[in-house]
C-alpha cells in the first residue's frame, strides 16, 4: 500500500545557518493518525505549513497521493484534497454564521448554494453539532469554535487532516467530543499536540522533532480491528 504523504529530507530555516528543520523524512500512510511531538520551536508546525505549500522549504521534495509537488497549481491541488486546521479557530472561522463559514469550502468548490447547504446539514448531522448551526460565529465558546472549524474543513470532503494544537483551549467536555469525532473519522491524519494523554488516546504512530531532526518514539501501532473498535467505541 503505497503512501499518501511522503516528505523527503526536508530541510527549512528562518536564518541562514540556522535550520529549524534539518533533513526531515516522514510518510503518512491510509488510516494512520500521525502525531509530531517535539518542544516549542522544534518546528512542527512549520512542517505542516511546509507539507501544504505555505512555506517553500530550502531542500527537499514532498510527494502527496503519489505526485510530487512543487509548483503552485500543484500545491492548489493538493490543498484541496488536504484539510488543514491551524491553531487558533479564529484565524479559521471568518463568517458571521455558522452555517455561512463551514459553506463556504464547499461553495468555493462549485458547489451550488443547494450542494453547500446539504453538506452542512450532512457534516452537522455526522459530528452531532446541529444546535450550532444558526449561531453567529464570534459568539460561540472557544471550545465551539474549534469543533465548528472541524467541521468546516470536513465539508470540504478532504482526504487528510492536518491539525495543529487542536486541544488549546478546550475544556474537558469539549476535548472529549474532538476525541470521539477523530476517532471516528476514516481520513489520515497529521497531529500537532503537547498533550500526552491526548496522543495516547488517538495515535497510531508518534514521531518527536528535536533540534531539527526526526525521532521514531515507540512504537504505538493500531491495526485496522483496534481502529474500527476505537471508532465503534466513539459513536
């Protein structure tokens, strides 16, 4: 089974000499829930920004569902099949409704407003978040939001997430419900968390950045019954 993210001696740095990443290598495979530990500043969450074509590295070459990937139409592709929720909701959620953002990945698509609204009742519906639906957006909880922007990178129908810290901030019902909802979810996943009880929870295989270099942790491998086992235990 081949991969459906390959990075390949990635290396990146802010100041010339100074690499944040040095060499890193990395694969995600289907099903995995990959998760980067790592201290501040080891640079995990310019991999990701890396990985989706934010950030250009200075070496390197990154292949996504069996294609590299360099120039932009390549990484605007790539972004569409890849769903990337950053640290902080707000930076994510820009619309006055709920409804109005997690619709518009799917209208920015070609969706017509029709398609749009079905999948926001179906994404709703499938994270048990329906009672948001009509709420303005800067009025809901920190913890609200960060299941909202879920859910609005999922109606994008991606075939990865990326998520960057998405336990900041969340308060213990909260964290919870994003438990169950990614337990539940089929896509690969990238995780970025300084939570350990969390990764433990949720990954199938952990990896550390430390002064730039990647470091296999033990192993903590699912096979594809625990997975199923896991999501039937989240529903």
């Amino acid at each position: 089974m081949s991969s459906l993210i390959e990075l390949n001696d990635i290396s990146y740095g802010y100041r010339a000499g100074q690499n944040v990443l040095d060499r890193v290598s990395l694969t995600l495979d289907p099903g995995e829930r990959l998760f980067l530990a790592g201290p501040n500043g080891a640079g995990k969450s310019t991999l990701l920004r890396i990985l989706v074509g934010l950030i250009k590295p200075h070496a390197g070459e990154i292949r996504a569902f069996g294609t590299p990937r360099v120039t932009d139409a390549e990484f605007h592709d790539l972004r569409c099949r890849v769903g990337f929720i950053v640290q902080d909701p707000d930076d994510q959620l820009f619309c006055p409704t709920v409804i109005e953002d997690i619709a518009f990945g799917p209208l920015n698509l070609g969706a017509s407003r029709e398609e749009a609204l079905a999948i926001v009742d179906e994404v709703l519906d499938q994270l048990h978040l329906k009672h948001l639906r009509e709420r303005i957006t800067h009025e809901l909880s920190g913890g609200e939001k960060r299941l909202v922007s879920v859910a609005a990178v999922l109606a994008m129908k991606p075939d990865v997430l990326l998520l960057d810290e998405p336990t900041n901030a969340l308060d213990e019902e909260n964290l919870r419900r994003l438990e169950e909802i990614l337990i539940g979810l089929p896509q690969a996943m990238i995780l970025v968390s300084h939570d350990p009880h969390f990764r433990r929870k949720l990954a199938t295989r952990i990896i550390e950045l430390r002064t730039g270099k990647v470091l296999q942790l033990p192993d903590k491998k699912c096979t594809a019954s625990e997975r199923a086992n896991q999501a039937e235990t989240a529903s």
